[in-house]
C-alpha cells in the first residue's frame, strides 16, 4: 500500500513521467524470424503488436503507448524468463511396413533419434499422435489414428519409455503431411508422429 | 431381489469409479515443469507445493517464484511459458482436445516477468489464448512474446 502511495507521490512530483507501475510488451521473432500478432486490450486503449520487437506500455491512465524495444531492453528486462524457457518440443515421425506391425527400416532410425531426444532432455513427456489420409470420414479415421498412436505408445513403453509419460492422440484426417484429394489413398500420410517435450 | 438390484447398483458404482479415477489423473496433467532454477512453487486449492523438472501443473494452479527463482513449463499443446523471478503466474483456464486442436488457455500474470511460446491451441482457433494483467488482456494470435507486469 504504502508503495502505491510512493508511487502516486513519484508521478505527482515528476509532473505525469512515466512511472513503474506498468505492463510491457514485446512481440518476438520466432526461431524462423517469422513473427506473430498480440492485441492489448487495456481499459481505454488498444494496441496491435505484429512486427518484431514491437512493445507496447499500459500508462497510469488506463491507455496503451505503441513503441519498439531494443534488444538490450529486452535483455535487461527478460533476461531470467528467456533463460528458463524450456527446450523447444521436437517432431519424430514413423512409418509401418504396410500389412504389419514393424516400423520400417528408416523409421528404425527415426526411434533411435527419439529415444537419443529423450536421453537429452530431463524428465521428458512425449505425445504419440496418429495420422490418416484422406480416405473414409472423420469418426473411423479418428479411432483408427488412434489405435495406431496406442500401438507405438505400447511399443515404446516395451523399449522401457514410462507410460505415465505418453500421452496419446489420434488426429484423425485433420493433419495430411502431402495434402491430396479426397479419397486418395497416400501412405505418407499414416503415420504416426512423436513430441517430445 | 430389492437387495439384489442394490448390490448390482453398487457394483456398477464402484466399477464406475475405478475406471473414471485413472482417466481424471491423466486429463488433469495439463503441463509439466521443465525448467526449475531458485525458489519456486505451486499454489492448488489454498496448498504449497514444491515444483521440481517433471512435477505436473493442473488447470488453476498458481506458479510462484521468489527473488532467485525463475520456472519454465512445457504445456501438452506444446505451449512454452517461463517465468522470471518474483513472479506470480495464475492459470486460470485450461482445455485442449487432441484431436481437433480445439482449446482455451488463459493465464493471468500477477506480478514478474514471462516468456510465451504459443502452442497448438493458439494456432488452431485466435482467440483462444489470452494472458492477462492486473492492467490489461492479451489477444494472442501467435507466437512468441513477453510480458513485465509491475505491481
């Protein structure tokens, strides 16, 4: 309480400066310098961020105030947070030889490169997720994806992975890796894909 | 063949619960810890619980870290969200289907720093991700961003 005081006293004497009691923002590029979009909402101000290091600042009277950080701005301020942010989820995707239940050779490989993922990572959590192509509707393609996720799950759980760390999901149709027609049988597109956490 | 009918009730009861008990354990684990440096800790109904790499988040639960602590959380949409010291970072909704991507995901941040990663919920649908503060709401529409919420 007394702070807030303090600080209504500050703002008082500094005659309106800016004072600390203040949200920041600062849109990022992400690691493909591609940059997204945030919209701050305050209670009498707007402002769309949407371009790298665009920030902006709520000010004592409920608006917002468009600006650009600096990358030492952003370091100084951010440094801890950027610091403790976790690794990066990684992608693995794997094939079965059509008409069993063996992976193919590459993707013999592809487990390798996960299970050498997971030794890298403290604790890790995976999410086996299962694919289809585009052939049949939603609700079979859903539980067939499924079912396929659920098989990995019990054949790395077999490899020694905890299965209180998979977690399951079938993505049905919803995801093709080759986007085709309707209909279309395309192998590439079931299968089934692992992140790792 | 009244006792009868209430035994079968009770039977159905109990399998009712043994099979609901482990699907509620998983569907509650919405995020995991994977960064954890200093003092850091997890508020969930009125307790304190230490917070470790690997220690399961719930949707309401509240991230606190002292002036050396800093936290960073892998979410099951493979959102990324860490925090720097002195924060206090609420998750006060948390939902994501698997299948369609469909989600929400709002998270106040009380006082400190954070990072965001924006994961598969805010991809799927724009304005299903939302972080607020004591002073203002955040539209997230991707990617990646920053938040200092002074109090």
């Amino acid at each position: 309480m007394h702070r807030h005081y303090a600080a209504l006293i500050a703002s008082m004497v500094l005659g309106g400066c800016a004072t600390s009691n203040q949200d920041f923002i600062v849109l990022l590029p992400d690691k493909e310098g591609k940059v997204g979009t945030v919209v701050v909402q305050s209670q009498k101000g707007k402002a769309v961020l949407n371009t790298a290091y665009a920030a902006a600042r709520t000010t004592p009277d409920g608006g917002v105030q468009r600006s650009t950080a600096s990358q030492s701005e952003v370091k100084d301020v951010f440094a801890s947070a950027l610091a403790a942010q976790p690794s990066r989820p990684m992608s693995f995707i794997l094939y079965f030889e059509s008409g069993n239940d063996e992976f193919t050779e590459e993707s013999k490989q592809e487990v390798k490169r996960l299970l050498a993922e997971m030794a890298r990572r403290q604790a890790p959590d995976i999410t086996v997720i299962g694919h289809t192509d585009l052939v049949g509707p939603n609700p079979s393609n859903d539980a067939l994806s499924l079912q396929r996720a659920e098989r990995v799950k019990s054949i790395l759980a077999g490899m020694g992975i905890p299965a209180e760390r998979i977690l399951t999901a079938g993505r049905g149709r919803r995801e093709p890796l080759i986007p085709t027609a309707e209909g279309i049988p395309e192998p590439r597109n079931r299968r089934v894909e692992i992140n790792v956490r | 063949m009244q006792s009868t009918r209430f035994i079968v009730i009770r039977w159905f009861l109990v399998a009712f619960a043994c099979s609901i008990a482990p699907i509620a354990g998983w569907a509650s684990d919405i995020a995991q810890f994977r960064v954890t440096k200093g003092s850091v800790y997890l508020e969930r109904g009125g307790q304190r619980l230490p917070a470790r790499v690997g220690t399961h988040l719930q949707a309401t639960d509240t991230v606190v870290t002292g002036a050396d602590g800093s936290a960073g959380i892998a979410f099951i949409d493979n959102s990324l969200l860490s925090v720097g010291p002195n924060s206090v970072l609420a998750i006060e909704r948390y939902a994501f289907n698997s299948t369609t991507h469909e989600g929400a995901f709002e998270s106040s941040l009380r006082r400190g720093t954070l990072s965001v990663v924006s994961g598969k919920i805010a991809k799927q649908s724009p304005d299903a991700m939302k972080v607020k503060t004591p002073s203002s709401v955040l539209g997230v529409r991707g990617t990646e961003f920053l938040v200092r919420s002074t109090d």
